[in-house]
C-alpha cells in the first residue's frame, strides 16, 4: 500500500468511527492533476492531462466539507448537485456519482476538462476561501472528470417519452445543440440535428484541440444522441441549403433552436493583416482539429504553415490553444501577445501554466501596431508596442496604456489572430423577422425564446463569447421552453 | 445522403465536368453560388467549387472543376457512379440578377462553368448577353455550345489562335466597350490576374464589372476568415460577403498573394498523390 492509500484508509476509518473533523479535511493535501511530461508534450496531441486514480478522487473528494448551504452549486450554470456526488465518490460509489451528475449535466467528461471552474463553482468553494486561495479549492471539475471517464457507455439509453408527433430542429451540433436535442428527444420529439461541417460536434470538434479535449469524448457523446433516435444531418447550412422559414413551413418542424456558434473572427485592422501567414485563430485551429493538418502527407490533406516563430494575439482560452497547437506543429519559439498584464487574461489559469511549461513566451504590454512583408506577401515581422497600466476602465480592468516610442520589431513569420468573434451574419441574412441586436446577436427572452414564434436560440449566437457550460446551460432552457411551448 | 457522381465528363485535359447528386442543393441553388466538397469523409481536403447548372428533378448539381492539386485530382479519379464525400451548400450570396440592358460576360479558362448560370439568368431577365469566352488554347475551350445558344453576340478568343481570334480576353472586352452603345454591365470570371485586367479596361469605360472570386476556404460559412481579402480598403469575406464583388474596388495583388500561401504544401500533396496513384496502378 503506498502512501496515498495509506492516508485514504486512515482518513476513511476515521470517517467511520464520526471523528474525521473539519480540521482533518483541510489537511489532506490537494491532488495535483498527473499530467504528461511537459517537454515530451509538445511533440504530441494527446491529452496533457491524465487524470485522477481512484485514491486520488476519494482522497479529493474526502476535502469537500459538506456545506449545508453548498455554495458551489450557486457557482454552477447547470445547477449540478455538487456536494451530493462528492460525497459518493469519497465513498467510492461512483456510478451514483456520475448518476448525480448527469441529472443536470449532459457532458460531464467534457465539462470536467473544459469549463472554467476556477470562476464558477470553485471560486465558491469554502475550503478555498478558508485558506485565502481560489487554488486549494476542492477540484470540483476533475472529480466530474474522473467519474465521467469511467463511464463506459455501458449505460442504459435514456428514458423517452412517447412520440409526441411533434417536431425539433436543431441547428448547430456544438454542445448547446447536443443539450438541446438530447432534452428535447427524452421528451418524445422527432428530433433532427444539423451541422455546417462534415462531422458534428461544434467547437468540441473544431476549435478545442485534442490534447485538452479528446475527440473521442465528443464522439462518444454524439453517439449516445444517436442511440436515442436523433437524427443528426451534416453538411447543411441553414439559412443556406434550407431557410428557418422553409424548415417550419414546408418539412414540418414545429420548433427550431439556433445554436450556430461563433462567427466572422476579429482582425486588429491593422496594416499587414491580409499577408500570407497572418491566421484568424478559428481557422488556426480548425486546419489543425478537424481537418487534421497536424498529420499533412500522412492521410490528412489539409495544409496549416509550419511557422518557425509564431505570434498568438490574445490572452483568452482560444489564444492558449492556438499557441499550445503552434507549439506541437514544431515552431522553434512561439510569442503569445498580450496589451494587458497577465493578471487581465481572460484565459483559465490552468491553461496559462500549461501553456508556459510548454515554452511559450509571454509578451504581455505589448500589442501589434502592423505586420511586416516581403516582396512576395509573406510575414516577416511584426511592429509593436510597449503599454503600461493606467486607470481602471469600463471593465475594470486597468486600461494599457501606449509608451511612445517604445516601438520594436519582433521576428516572427506567422501570426495568429485570437481576439475573439463577431456574430454570424448567415441567419441574419436569410431570416427576415428574426430580430438581432446591433452586433447582429439573436435576441431572446430569459427563456430563449426569440422575437418568432417556434424558434428558440441560445450559445455564442445569443452571448457571443461564451464557453461550452454556458451554452449548455441555455440549451437546457431552450429545450425546456421548447418542450413546454410544444405541449 | 450519397452524393453520387451520376455522370462524368472529361471536356480536356485536366477539365472535367461532373452531375452529383445533392437534391436539397439543386433545389436551393441560385446563379453565383458555390459549394464546398471533399473527396472523402474524414480528413480530405475541403475546396469550394461554382456550381455550374443544377437539374431540381433529378436532383443534381452539375460542377466543372480543373485538375489542379490533390484535391481536384483525387475527384476526377472517382468514377462515374462512385461518389464525393460530401458537398455542403449553396454558399455564398447569389447574384444580383436585374434587367439592366446590355451585359457583357467574360469567362477564361475554367471560370466559364462559373460564368454560365450567371449568363443564363441575365439572358432570362430580358437583358442582351454578349459572351468572350477565352482559353489557353483550343483544347481548354469549354462550354462554347452553351454560351453559343444562350448569346447575343459570342467571341472566342485563345492565347495561341488555335481556336477563335488570338488574343487575350481584354482585347475584344475593350471593343465591346468603345462601341457606340456601350454595355451596362460586366461580368467577369476567370484567373485573378485576367479579372484584374478586365477590371481595369471596364474601369475606363466606367462599366460597373461584378467579378466571382473563388479564395481559400475551410468551412465557407464565415467562420475561418481565410478566404478574406480586400475590397474598397475594408476586409470582406468571400464566403459569406461574396463571392461576387464590384471588380473596381478588389485588390487583386494582394489577393494573388494570398492564393498562393500554401503553394509548396500543395505541389507536395499532389507529388505524393501522384506517386501513390502510379503505385496502385492508375493512370
């Protein structure tokens, strides 16, 4: 028995007999996630992190005080009984676990690796705010994970309700889609799921890379919709191949959810962004996920440049990954360029560190004021600028400031562009009726229910930058005014 | 969904023209859109071709496509009665497609396929359609049969003479315009570099010139931005702004330069094609 075990017996034990107190909670180490080696990691798209053992979980879970008021939950888009499926894992029930979990939770292997629990039901954490340290929270997000991977699949097919003669399109198969149809499916609709590409799966499949993100999850998923019934269309675009209108007036669909997703990605606007190596990030990253191009020449046919200095703009999530996937394609350095301080990232913290082990470098304070070419229209440089911190703005994020004359050239022959994404404006085009606001996002009620009747919309569409739980969390009620309304 | 290739056709060398069989497309379709296809399902390359025609009863699409990379070159091997991965579409904006008197069409090369919905339909609308259909040389002339039925007036040109009048497209485009009545309204669709110089001869005459500009893609739904380019000092998208832009206020150089940001990639994909289609025995 190694030394874990050894504690996790002492601590159950103790557990048993009605002794284990507070104070022993707090002194169980937290669990540190097993993670492939961060040099051998940069030449492979495998996931970096590992996850937990089971004496890791219980151990974890044994951390988690039990708050009567649980406030995590409040912390949680979807309402997940929290405290409840911790309790069984540190018992070591963890089919009940997972049970818990998928009450409200539709992705939970997916939602374990990817939502940001740091700000969401960990910032909430009371064992965290005990030691002054949103860090020594319990790791709510990969004890979701650890059950969620243990699940085979070996479970039933949800129960469905009886035909209700009724009809559900969902456009877009991103994960408010796949809430969207599997809720409204259980309720006994005919359910029909489309997607733009060739495989569905939305920014699971396209933009979140393998090593954070498995494909194979995603998959997993899209099958469990497809073993209840759903019918899933790929290569359609609505608004294009059908309208909305056409949808409901002539094939017959009584309710349509619009989960189209991210759209037209931003540029700086400034001199130099149409040369060639200059990417949005979107298409970054869609080269290198769905097409593959990681795997050029050997079955895959897509090509991405093979930069030998990158530079990432942006200090999100996306920003990370592209610089991460920068870093696997083989660039020698790669810049990620960021006119806040690191304090102001919006990216995961997780993401940063991993990222940073990696080998990227980060030039925060600095930000692009063009791109350089040569006679062939090929980067081969970038000008920038040197920021301090001002006042607070807006945001409340202290403002940066320019340093004049502080411009200097960075060496670099590919540049990607990470600063986010304006609305989608193929909707907009072909739905008369519909109505947007004035950065063309659809309008909804609280409860996701646009300006026509029958059609619902929710995710980036409707926020316009939001993760993969908030646009399950809109499905969720989406589909659940859908399956009212259709009553 | 199959996407079958229900019938195929070589019209030269490294041109062929194939029927698919995509019925929600055909009966979408409108003059100026295009489609994204790949030959297989998982990670075959997606490119974006101008559907040519459509027939909505038999449900096909009709797509005239160069042999060019890897790509184009792994379609035209797909035999009649085999089939594309898939085909994802209409995309892109349809023409604007009015009455408006007088329009000349200019298609070189492939951009002809492109070039003959647009045609069709202008003729459909009451307008007179003079066509300059232009090719290397006599073996790369496409579809004469068809511009021929459907215009007023058409003049064939080839680089080499060995077809038509020897000549680029711009020589008998710049007659066009100098005549007494000059024409309302150009179309021009072909290699960048031709409807670079189209523009500029219309651009004398002040003839409004619409071009198709037929970029890199991946998903040709707004989402990649790589198709990107600019026109009128602002960056437009080809997929979703487009593709069909006013000639006068497109950079082409830039545009040219982006067309070739994978060059090297490409000619290695098709090296290795080619070298794999000898070891199986193709030809």
């Amino acid at each position: 028995m190694d030394a874990q075990e050894t504690l996790l017996k002492e601590l159950l034990d103790k557990q048993a007999k009605g002794e284990l107190k507070a104070k022993d909670r707090y002194a169980i180490p937290p669990q540190q996630m097993p993670e492939q080696d961060s040099v051998a990691r940069r030449r492979t798209m495998t996931e970096v992190a590992l996850g937990y053992t089971a004496t890791q979980a219980r151990l974890e879970a044994l951390r988690c005080l039990g708050c009567a008021n649980a406030p995590c939950v409040e912390g949680c888009p979807v309402r997940i009984r929290i405290k409840d499926f911790i309790t069984e894992i540190a018992a070591g029930r963890f089919d009940k676990a997972l049970a818990i979990i998928k009450e409200n939770s539709l992705l939970p292997a997916v939602c374990g690796r990817v939502c940001p629990q740091e700000v969401q039901c960990q910032e909430r954490c009371t064992v965290g705010k005990k030691f002054k340290d949103p860090t020594m929270s319990v790791s709510i997000g990969r004890l979701e994970r650890y059950v969620a991977d243990l699940d085979k699949g070996n479970a039933e097919t949800p129960h469905i309700a009886p035909p209700t003669g009724k009809k559900v399109a969902v456009i877009g198969s991103g994960p408010g889609g796949i809430v969207v149809a599997a809720d409204t499916r259980r309720a006994g609709h005919e359910v029909t799921l489309f997607e733009a590409f060739h495989k569905p799966g939305g920014v699971m499949v396209y933009g979140i890379p393998e090593f954070r993100l498995p494909k194979t999850i995603v998959q997993k998923e899209i099958d469990v919709l497809k073993q209840m019934g759903v019918n899933i269309v790929c290569n359609f675009i609505v608004g294009r191949t059908r309208t909305i209108e056409q949808l409901m007036k002539e094939d017959g669909f009584d309710a349509v959810y619009v989960g189209v997703g991210a759209g037209l990605p931003k540029f700086m606007n400034i001199p130099g962004e149409h040369l060639v190596g200059v990417y949005s990030a979107n298409e970054y990253l869609t080269r290198a996920n769905l097409m593959k191009a990681y795997a050029f020449g050997k079955g895959a046919d897509t090509p991405i440049a093979v930069g030998k200095n990158v530079a990432v703009l942006g200090g999100g999530n996306v920003a990370m990954d592209a610089a991460r996937m920068a870093v696997r394609l083989g660039a020698e350095k790669v810049y990620l360029v960021y006119r806040r301080s690191e304090a102001e990232m919006p990216a995961r913290i997780e993401e940063v560190h991993h990222a940073k082990e990696e080998g990227v470098i980060f030039c925060t304070l600095q930000n692009p004021k063009r791109i350089l070419g040569n006679d062939a229209g090929c980067v081969v440089g970038m000008e920038c600028l040197r920021y301090e911190l001002g006042e607070p703005d807006e945001s409340g994020r202290r403002r940066p400031v320019e340093i004049k004359g502080s411009e200097f050239v960075m060496d670099v022959d590919t540049v990607i562009v990470a600063i986010g994404n304006g609305a989608n404006p193929l909707i907009q085009q072909t739905t008369p009726g519909l109505e947007f606001n004035k950065w063309g996002n659809i309008v909804v009620d609280d409860n996701c229910r646009t300006s026509m009747k029958g059609v619902y919309a929710g995710g980036d569409i409707v926020l316009g930058a939001a993760t993969v739980i908030l646009a399950m969390g809109q499905g969720r009620i989406a589909a659940e005014s859908i399956n009212q309304d259709l009553k | 969904m199959t996407y079958k290739i229900v019938s195929k056709k070589q019209l030269s060398e490294n041109v062929f023209q194939i029927d698919v069989e995509a019925p929600l497309v055909a009966q979408a379709r409108k003059a100026g859109q295009f489609v994204i296809v790949s030959p297989d399902t998982d990670a075959g390359e997606r490119i974006p071709l101008t559907i040519a025609g459509a027939d909505r009863k038999a449900g096909t699409i009709r797509l005239i496509f160069q042999r060019v990379g890897k790509a184009t070159a792994q379609i035209a091997d797909i035999p009649e009665g085999g089939a594309l991965g898939y085909v994802a579409g209409p995309l892109g904006r349809p023409t604007h497609i009015e009455k408006v008197g007088t329009v000349v069409c200019v298609g070189g090369g492939i951009g002809a396929a492109p070039l003959l919905p647009i045609a069709t339909a202008m003729k459909e609308a009451g307008n007179t359609v003079i066509s300059i259909i232009g090719a290397r040389n006599k073996e790369l002339m496409i579809l004469e049969q068809e511009f021929a039925a459907l215009s007023d007036e058409l003049i064939l040109v080839t680089d080499d003479g060995s077809y038509g009048r020897k000549a680029l497209v711009t020589e008998p485009l710049k007659e066009v315009c100098s005549r007494p009545v000059k024409p309302n309204l150009a179309i021009a669709i072909g290699p960048t570099i031709m409807m670079k110089f189209c523009c500029e001869v219309t651009k004398q005459f002040h003839i409004p010139t619409q071009v198709s500009l037929n970029t890199i893609m991946i998903d040709g739904t707004g989402m990649c931005g790589g198709c990107r380019v600019e026109v009128g000092g602002k960056t437009k998208f080809v997929c979703v702004d487009g593709p069909e832009f006013d000639g006068h206020q497109v950079n082409f150089d830039q545009m040219m330069r982006r067309m070739t940001a994978f060059k090297d990639l490409e000619k290695k994909a098709m090296e290795q094609y080619q070298q794999h289609r000898c070891k199986i025995g193709l030809k």
